[in-house]
C-alpha cells in the first residue's frame, strides 16, 4: 500500500508541477466546434478548415466509406461527405480524428492502455449521441458526442504523464497494471476537468469531466447524464480500461431521469457494440 501511496504521490507531483507535457486541443477540431455553435454554421468554412489538412480529409473520407456509413456510390470530396452524412456528423467525425492524437504514447505498454481508452471515448461519445436522439434532444447531440469523447481526457493525461516519468528514469519500468489502474481512477476526474478549463472550453464539458462518476445524479444537467450512462454501458461490456459487469443499467439513476425504458437501455448496448466494431474498423 505504501509503495501504491507513493506511485500516485509521485505521478500527482508531476502533473502538477508543470513538468507534465500538456497536450494542446486541436485547432482545426476547436475551430469546427466553434463554427457548428453558431445558429447557422456554414458549410463552407467547415469544408475550407478540413481541406487545410489533406491528412484528415484522407481520414475522413476512409470513415465515410466504411461499412458503417456506406451508400452506393464512393464518397471521394468532403463536400459530397458533407452532403451524405450531414454537417454535424462530418464534424464529431473531424473532432474525433483530430482529437486522437491526445490519446498516443511511444511507450508499448502505455500505448495499449490510450487504444483501450480511444475506443472507450469514441463509443462513449456515440453512445451519448445516440441517448440525446432516443430522448429526442436533437440539439444537445453535438454537445453530447463532445462531452463523451473528452470525459476520460484526464485519463490520457495521466497516462502521458506516466511514460514521462518511465523515460525520466523516475519510476521503473514494469509498473503494476493495478497501480495505474487505481491512479487513474482517482486522479483522472479532477485533472480532466483542469485540462479542460485550460483548453478553455466551455463549462458543461469540464462538469462533465468531472462528474461522470459521481453516484447521486439528481438533479443534473442532461448532457452529463446521458454521457454518465453511456459510460456505465461501457463498463459493464468492458469496453475500455474499467470493467464492472454487475451494473444495472436499466434502474440506474440517469436511464430513470432519462425516462428510457428497459427496452431502449438494451437496445444502446447493441448498438453500443456495433460502434466499438466502426472504431475498430476505422483504427484497421
């Protein structure tokens, strides 16, 4: 215990010291976001800030074309991806390219942990989108996808932190998987939050951050609910770094406040597992 103690002592000192390299928000993603929160968000500035990286447009258009979004005809410009998947899909497909790059580390071990914890926050940004339609709130999808993609953002922090550390010589190579995993756990709430603050973005996605393990859910913002329960279906199947399978989903406290049935909350775990098989896909 005293040696777990210590890990987490040393691993808080170091991304609080300002030592711990930070990773910056993409400013192509921030740009797009800022665009979509407009009343009337243009398409062509959309179009002009992806076309500036003909890395992502290549990304974007492979995504286009999967098996998950597929129609008959090859989608091959970003307009005519625009046109296929709607404006506010191409664009949670641009923050999500964009943003896994904060979820990459040259360490192998640490490598493995950031590829659990991208396809948990995909699915989780999927899953939530996919609530806030079910619950027929088509204006908080955006915001949704948002929230659950960045919610474990301080996990990927955390675990950058720890390959930094690794490659200083500050702790040894063959850290325990429980002590990162406990590490994680505690740390990752309060230090995505602080992460999200500094990327200055806006105050629903930090409270989410921060909140999204919290057990007494009552009487809060929507968005963070339906990214709560997202999360907890994920959980439950073991999609990502946690794994708890005994949850019950359908009296948990967010599917209640969310009115979603026994019914609809099985139909989000199928439809849950067929997002991990897109993101999977999309990572091939």
């Amino acid at each position: 215990m005293n040696q777990d103690k210590s890990f987490i002592d040393t691993l808080k000192e170091h991304v609080t010291s300002g030592k711990a390299q930070l990773p910056a928000f993409d400013r192509t993603g921030l740009a797009i976001q800022e665009e979509m929160a407009k009343p009337d968000p243009d398409m062509q500035v959309i179009e002009t800030h992806i076309l500036r990286d003909p890395a992502l447009t290549s990304q974007l258009l492979k995504l286009a074309n999967s098996s998950f979004y597929r129609g008959m005809l090859e989608v091959t410009t970003v307009r005519n991806a625009i046109v296929r998947l709607g404006l506010a899909e191409v664009s949670n497909l641009v923050t999500m390219l964009t943003q896994k790059k904060s979820f990459t580390a040259s360490d192998p071990f640490i490598r493995d942990y950031m590829e659990d914890l991208w396809i948990h926050s995909v699915a989780c940004a999927l899953g939530a989108k996919w609530i806030a339609k079910e619950c027929r709130m088509p204006s908080k999808m955006n915001e949704t996808f948002f929230a659950g993609l960045l919610h474990d953002i301080g996990k990927a922090f955390l675990l950058l932190a720890i390959s930094d550390l690794k490659r200083n010589g500050q702790i040894g190579e063959n850290v325990p998987a429980s002590f990162i995993e406990e590490a994680l756990d505690t740390l990752h709430a309060a230090l995505g939050a602080q992460l999200l603050k500094t990327w200055n973005l806006p105050e629903i996605y930090c409270q989410v951050a921060r909140h999204h393990h919290d057990e007494d859910m009552r009487d809060r913002d929507v968005i963070l609910l339906m990214v709560s329960l997202a999360n907890k279906v994920l959980a439950k199947a073991g999609i990502g770094i946690t794994h708890t399978p005994d949850i019950d989903l359908a009296t948990s406290a967010e599917a209640l406040q969310l009115d979603l049935s026994e019914i609809k909350v099985a139909e989000l775990e199928l439809t849950v597992e067929d997002y991990v098989a897109f993101i999977k896909e999309g990572n091939a």
